[in-house]
C-alpha cells in the first residue's frame, strides 16, 4: 500500500461540481448555505471508493495544504489536500466506509467566518435526499412482493417434494438427515442456487448417504431434476457392497511344522600346515624342573640351526638367517628360496611336570608324514632308564606352505631334536 497525494482541492464562490482533470474542488458560496464536499475522482477510470480516515474532524478549521482525508481506491491509497482555508461542518461518510460512487456527498464544508449554528443544507442536496428515500422505499416494496411470490413457488413445489420424501423413507433406503453433518461444497451450492436454507434441507430432504449424509443427488430427487427411484437403486448398490461375503471361504489346514535337519556338529580342524609334537622326557633328581627348560628351549634352538645348516652350510656359525648375505648364486635362488626366507617357527611351548604316560594316546593325525610322504605317524620308543619324575613337553610348528622345501626343513629339525634330547615317549601328529 503506497500514498499519492491527489491534486488540491479549491474551495472557491462559485459551484461545487468536480473537475475530474484537475482534481479541484469549489464550493458555491451561497448566503447561509453549506457547500456539499463530494466523492472525488482520483483517476479517468475510478468509479467507487472508499474513506480510509478523516484527517479533519466535524467544526475542526483546516488551511490550504492540509490533508482533509484519505481515499482508498482499488489501486491505492490517496490523501486529499485543500487548496483554501474552510471549515468542516458535517461528515456523512465515516471512516472505514468503501463503495461510495463518484460524485456522492460525503461531508458539508462551510466557509471561514460563517456561523455554523445558522448554516442550511443545500436545497438540491435536500431534494436528493427525499428521492433515495423514496427510491429505498420501492425498493423495499418490489423486494417484499418478489419473496412473498417466491415463497408461493417454493410451497408449490414443496408439497409434490414432500409426497415423494414420505414415499422415500418409507422406503428404508432414505432416513432423516442428521442435523449435526458438515454438507459438501456441492451439496451447500446447490442449495445456494435454489435459495433452500441449510436448516429447510436438513429437516424437509430425506438423506441416503449413511449415517443420515445428506447428497447431492438427494437434493437433486427433492427439486425434481432426477427421479427418486435413480438415488434409491444407486443407493441399494453402494449398501450391497458395504459388507465382505465370507460365507464361502474355506480354511486352509496349518502345514505341519518343517523339521530342521540337525547340524552335524564338526570338530575344530587344526590347520594343514601345523605339526604337533608331544613328548615324555624323565627328570634325574639332581635336575630342577627350571633347568630342565632351560636346557629344553636350547635344544629347540640348535635344532633348528642344524635343520638350516643341512641346506645353507653357513648358517652353522651365524645365529640368524638374516644376517646371511645374499646367495651369489642365481641358480639356487630359482630352484630354492634364499636363507633369509623362515620355514617354520616354534610355538606354543608348554610343560607338564607330572607323572604322566603316553601309553593310551593315539595318532591323531598323518597330516606331517602326508606332507613329507612317509608312513603314519607312531609312537617312537625310546629305551626307558631308571625310575624317575617325568615331565610332558607340548609345543607346535608351523611351516610355510608357499616354501617348496619346508616340509624338508621340518623333519630334519625333528630328527636332530630327538639326537639332541631323546624323550622316553613322542607322539608325531
């Protein structure tokens, strides 16, 4: 919403007519006679409009410049100046209202100086005024004549209606329609366009949509567009449907439950490439069972090296592959791998310093001889010495089976820990 401030208005001696190009305004000076201050027009096309608020109050003196009141026309909002100095007598249009046609009075202006308690309405003002009254009042006259015609059609028409509405509920498709249901949209406009009060449908219009729903094709029945019978049979369709016919559905049996096949329960398979070694060794009373692990671990140790020395010579004397340079010669790198690569490693040494015999377990494998393609794995015996504390020895080896010749490397390290330390028992598995 923006301000445009219209052309001023003059307020002269001669008429009180409008000039529309200016926007200028005179009052006629007559003897003791207000001047009529009319709707004026703020644009060519402008019709009607509509006071947004009165900026000079009734007896209030205003001069040239000041702001008389606003005018709101479909466009904008526009304050009305006055041009020479007045006084407001009498406003007819209040504030706030729209609709006022160009040209109408809207308020009485009186000239500085005139004594307001004396001052008369304009004579054609006056004579206006009786001829709206009188204009009001045939207007009232047509409008009465017009609804008591109307109101003899409508009972016309609504004695057939109601004829057919008792036939209809007697007919148990139509009920009474419920007074508390929000219509539809097209219920309410057609009801609009027949000039039938919500209230006069919901009491006189039988309803077929459940629940006492009042339709548009009840209406439609009740005016006499349609046939009744049409919204009954329509009816009767849309209730057939309303219920699920289960009367020839069978139950089906329950299948009988499905029993789960048993799981096979499967052992812990040791990995292909591990090589379990449990063996009995005899303690001497002089031997501390700290010594003899000691020893135990010593003699793993040389039995690698010697299983290393059988294939590389010079790691006799040197304690780790690493330290071994490179192989000088080619050939042996293509059909072996070099020193430095590991075969196999030791690992979970444990030891049980118990009495305990060997005499009841079994293989429980071929795993090692089937890769360095001997016989199944026995029991070897060693010959048994004098009667002393016996100790079970526990530990595994893990080689490499991307290594060609680690196989080899492992039954050498066996046969030199058994030259090294002959147990009394040893199980291979």
């Amino acid at each position: 919403m923006y301000k445009v401030v219209a052309n001023p208005i003059r307020i002269g001696a001669s008429s009180s007519l409008m000039r529309g190009a200016t926007r200028r305004f005179r009052i006629s000076a007559c003897l003791n006679a207000a001047s009529s201050f009319k709707m004026p027009a703020m644009s060519p096309t402008m019709t009607e409009g509509g006071i947004v608020s009165w900026k000079v109050k009734a007896g209030d003196k205003f001069s040239a410049g000041d702001v008389l009141l606003e005018v709101e026309t479909d466009k904008a909002t526009i304050d009305v100046e006055a041009s020479d100095d007045g006084i407001m007598w009498e406003v007819l249009e209040q504030e706030g209202a729209s609709g006022i046609p160009v040209g109408k009075t809207i308020a009485y202006l009186a000239e500085p100086g005139d004594d307001l308690a004396t001052l008369e309405k304009p004579k054609e003002e006056q004579s206006s005024n009786k001829e709206q009254t009188k204009e009001e009042k045939s207007e009232k006259k047509s409008s009465t004549a017009a609804q008591s015609s109307q109101a003899k059609d409508t009972k016309t028409q609504s004695e057939p209606s109601s004829s057919k509405s008792e036939k209809n509920k007697n007919s148990g498709i139509f009920k009474s329609a419920n007074p508390h249901q929000k219509l539809f949209p097209s219920v309410e406009l057609l009801l609009h366009e027949n000039e039938i009060s919500v209230e006069d449908a919901l009491e006189k219009i039988p309803a077929s949509g459940p629940k006492g729903r009042l339709l548009k094709g009840d209406v439609l029945a009740y005016l006499g567009r349609i046939s009744s019978e049409s919204v009954e049979n329509v009816a009767k369709f849309i209730s057939s449907r309303e219920h699920l016919d289960l009367s020839n559905i069978q139950i089906a049996q329950p299948e009988a439950p499905k029993q789960e096949p048993k799981k096979e329960e499967v052992a812990d398979l040791k990995p292909s490439n591990v090589v379990s070694f449990n063996a009995v060794y005899e303690l001497n009373d002089e031997l501390t069972t700290s010594d003899f692990m000691l020893d135990f671990e010593r003699a793993l140790q040389d039995a690698k090296q010697l299983a290393y020395a059988e294939r590389f010579p010079e790691f006799a004397t040197t304690p780790s592959p690493s330290l071994l340079g490179p192989s000088s010669d080619l050939f042996d790198d293509i059909v072996s791998p070099p020193v430095t690569r590991p075969r196999f490693q030791v690992q979970n040494l444990s030891f049980d310093f118990k009495k305990t015999s060997l005499s009841n377990i079994t293989p429980s494998g071929d795993l090692f001889d089937e890769i360095i393609g001997t016989p199944s794995s026995v029991i070897k015996d060693v010959p048994e010495g004098s009667e002393s504390r016996n100790v079970s020895v526990k530990f595994d080896v893990k080689f490499d089976e991307g290594l060609v010749d680690s196989a080899l490397f492992v039954n050498n390290f066996e046969d030199n820990l058994l030259t090294i330390i002959p147990p009394k028992e040893l199980v291979v598995a």
